[in-house]
C-alpha cells in the first residue's frame, strides 16, 4: 500500500497557510475530480480559515465541472446524515477539536469516508498530475438542505430532560443546529456559542470539560468543534466515551436488547474492562481512530462502539459519531435510570494521557514500555491529526505511572 502524504486518520488536516496553501487546497480541489462526481455538498465550522480553504477548494473542483452546494455552517455528523440518507458526496471543512489554527476536510460518499484507494488516487493526482488546462464549468450555489433534513432527523427522536442542562458547544459547528433545536428550553443552557473565528474548542468543548463549571446544573454535556465528539460530567465525575458505552450497553440490556459485545479502543481503562465482565459483555479493541472503531463494529456485526475521546456509533441510529445524537439519547436514559446502580460495578484505574513533540525518540518509549509491561499498559502512537505523539498509561497503581511519567519527563530534559 502507498503511504499516505496528505491523509492522516481522519481526512486531510494541518495548520493553514503552512500545510494546507491554497495552491494545495486548489490542488484537492481539482483530485477530487478523480471521484466521479457531478456535484459536491460543502459544509464547515467556525474557524477564521473556512471561507479561505472554501473558496480555494471551490475553483479547483468549479475548474473540473463539479457543482458545488455551500451549506454554510453545519457539523460534520449533519453532513455525514445528509450523505448516507441522500446518496450524496459531501465534503466538511473543519479540523475537529484542533485549535483554530489547524483546518482541514472530511469527504464523505453515500455517508461514508473515503476508503484507502481512494484516498491514494486523490494523491496521485495532487503529486502527479500537471494539469493547467481546466476541463469544465461548475456552478456555485447556496442551501439550507444539510441543516433541515438533519433537524428534522432529530427532532423525531428528541425529548425533554428532566434535569437542568449545560451544553458546551466549544464555539464550534454545532451553534446554528443547537440554537435552533433547543430554543426556549428552560431546562439547557448553551454555553461557548459565540464563535469569532479563534476562539473554537479554546478552553471549552470536550477537551476541557473538567475546567468548566456545572453551577447549579445538573449535567454538563461537551461537544467538540464540528460537533461529532461528546462528553459528559455531574458533580461526581467525568464519564469518558468508553463509559458512555457501557451505560448505552447496559441500558439496552436491560431493555431486553441483545448486546454481547462492543467495540472499544486500544486505550480503554482496564477497570472498565473489568465492568464490562461482570455485565457479560465482550470487549473487541480495535486501533485509535473512529473509522477503525466502526469498520471492527460491522466486522463483528456490534450495535455499540466508541473512543474514550467522546466518538460514540450507536448503529441503531447513525454509522458514525454523532455528539448531538448521543446527547440526546444520553438525555433520555438519565431520565429513566438510576446512575448509582448503573455505575455500582466499576472501579476505575489510574490513568494518564501525554502528549509529547513528534520528534521524541519513539525508541525510547518502546523501552519503557517493554520495562513496565507486567506492571502497567502504555499504548504509543503518532497522532493522526497533529504533528504529537500520545502516550496513553493506565495501572492499577498509581506509583507506577507517576514513575513512568517521571522517566518520560526526565528523557525529554536531554
């Protein structure tokens, strides 16, 4: 297989203006040609960059006599719904829960993501085509189609919460849906909902759930920057994608649903495996990454799956993470159970994330790995996403993984 230049985990992303030129962006622009479309959706979030990379992708696909249909602000998870229930190709501009600086875009076929072939053939043409000559005139126009079939989609499923809500946009894609969907509620509160282009996923959003306040609220649900990530919190605790997961599983159960197995990742808490246990539920670990999640689910044909970051396919409902649509059944659950019950049986481990300069030396992890490998697991891995490496450590004991990070911070010194 060719190794992908441009395509990380999820779509195209770097920093504007540095990876992403609009001399690239037009070159995209013009590759997707290579899909066989006669028009093209284009959704994005907030970010000072969108109308930047939306105008620079628009004359490269116009150029190569695609239509393209501007969207305007919308999710990544609206666009997706649109696709898979209208069999169309759209394309999300957005860099997720990056900072702003980052941009970047999802393309979706019939709602799914590219697969790798077609990935590779986007960059051929990027790389190795010439091409001055532009063989078509596409046109340009306006709609709200994403935005309306998505609201009403949600819509049919919604319901009051009896608990005082807090929904932390993070500045993000999910503004004009949330605002619309949840006007007049007494019962939420949006919060991070005013976007000025530098301020999404800027110390709010699901990445910093833990530094906002719940105030007199009950629950704080936090969305990412396009909107396909949520996390939530009461005033007890944080509960992370893997354990939103079993919630959904265990809630299904007891609503006589069969669920045997899920589909967790590579760093999921080993406490909560042994909760899953104890349910009678099969845990299957696939590799970091949403798509790797969902294509594990359809391989073991499971209803459930997730990351700990907040992607959450409920297959039941959608192929993808959707952080609007599990808030909302979230909403319905926590009005129907008891979450001391529900929680009885798990026990938590210590765990830490780090995040470390790309150029550490992987060698050297891969030695402490081996070193505390009876003791504690350490998954390592390049992001995706940005230019990082994540170390994820998880043990049943503390002292361990304060050494480990201690041996982790003591190398980077040199």
């Amino acid at each position: 297989m060719i190794n992908l230049k441009y395509f990380g985990t999820d779509g195209i992303r770097g920093i504007v203006n540095e990876d992403l030129t609009t001399e690239l962006l037009n070159k995209i622009g013009k590759a997707i040609s290579v899909l066989k479309i006669k028009k093209i959706y284009i959704g994005y979030d907030t970010r000072e960059s969108k109308y930047l990379m939306l105008y620079s992708l628009v004359s490269g696909l116009l150029s190569k006599g695609i239509d393209v249909i501007d969207s305007g602000l919308v999710s990544t998870p609206a666009m997706q719904y649109f696709s898979f229930k209208n069999k169309e190709t759209v394309l999300m501009i957005t860099a997720s829960h990056n900072p702003y600086y980052y941009n970047g875009i999802k393309i979706f076929i019939d709602g799914y993501k590219l697969d790798k072939k077609e990935e590779e053939k986007i960059e051929y043409y990027i790389d190795n085509i010439n091409d001055d000559n532009e063989s078509g005139i596409g046109q340009y126009y306006k709609n709200n189609d994403i935005m309306d079939t998505y609201l009403s989609f949600l819509k049919t499923i919604k319901e009051p919460s009896k608990y005082k809500i807090k929904l932390d946009l993070a500045n993000g894609a999910l503004i004009d849906i949330a605002n619309n969907l949840f006007k007049g509620d007494p019962n939420i509160q949006i919060i991070n909902n005013n976007a000025n282009g530098i301020n999404i996923n800027d110390n709010c959003g699901s990445l910093y759930i833990e530094n906002i306040d719940l105030d007199e609220y009950d629950y704080l649900f936090s969305f990412d920057g396009d909107g396909d990530r949520v996390l939530f919190k009461d005033k007890y605790r944080v509960y992370d994608g893997d354990l939103i997961v079993y919630l959904l599983a265990k809630y299904y159960i007891n609503k006589n649903k069969k669920i045997d197995k899920v589909v967790l990742t590579k760093n999921v808490n080993l406490g909560l495996l042994k909760a899953f246990k104890k349910l009678r539920v099969n845990v299957l670990l696939s590799d970091i990454g949403d798509k790797n999640v969902y294509d594990l689910m359809i391989k073991e044909n499971c209803l459930i799956g997730g990351e700990a970051s907040g992607h959450i396919i409920n297959l039941e409902y959608m192929i993808s993470g959707d952080g609007l649509l599990n808030y909302i059944l979230l909403s319905k659950i926590l009005n129907e159970i008891n979450m001391d019950e529900y929680l009885k049986n798990i026990e938590y481990y210590p765990f830490v994330n780090i995040d470390l300069d790309n150029d550490y030396s992987f060698e050297y992890l891969e030695e402490i790995q081996k070193k505390y490998q009876k003791k504690a697991r350490i998954n390592i891995r390049k992001s995706g996403t940005e230019k990082k490496i994540r170390v994820n450590i998880c043990s049943k004991k503390e002292i361990y993984i304060e050494n480990i990070v201690k041996e982790i911070k003591e190398y980077e010194k040199f």
